[in-house]
C-alpha cells in the first residue's frame, strides 16, 4: 500500500529535529520509507486558507 505524508513545519529546535530526524530515518527506510520532496516552496492553488 502506498501512503503519503504532506507534512509543514516550523522547526524552532533546530539541534533537537536534527537528533530527532538521525533517529527516525533509519527507521521509516526500513519499512521501505523515502522523502519524495523537501524545501519546495508552496504554491496556493486555491481556497482561502
């Protein structure tokens, strides 16, 4: 089954999501996990939000 996570955050942390994502990469790539983009600016399409 393949699942997409859409994820935006505000790292406030930056030593703390940096031990946090060393962590948890190995993890997410052992179940076959891979980030398919990162850093890409957002682009409203539509909507008011």
């Amino acid at each position: 089954m393949t699942v997409y996570v859409i994820v935006q955050l505000k790292i406030i942390d930056l030593k703390g999501f940096t031990e946090y994502r060393e962590m948890v990469s190995p993890q997410i790539a052992m179940t076959g996990g891979r980030g398919v983009a990162r850093g890409a600016e957002v682009e409203k399409l539509e909507g008011d939000s």
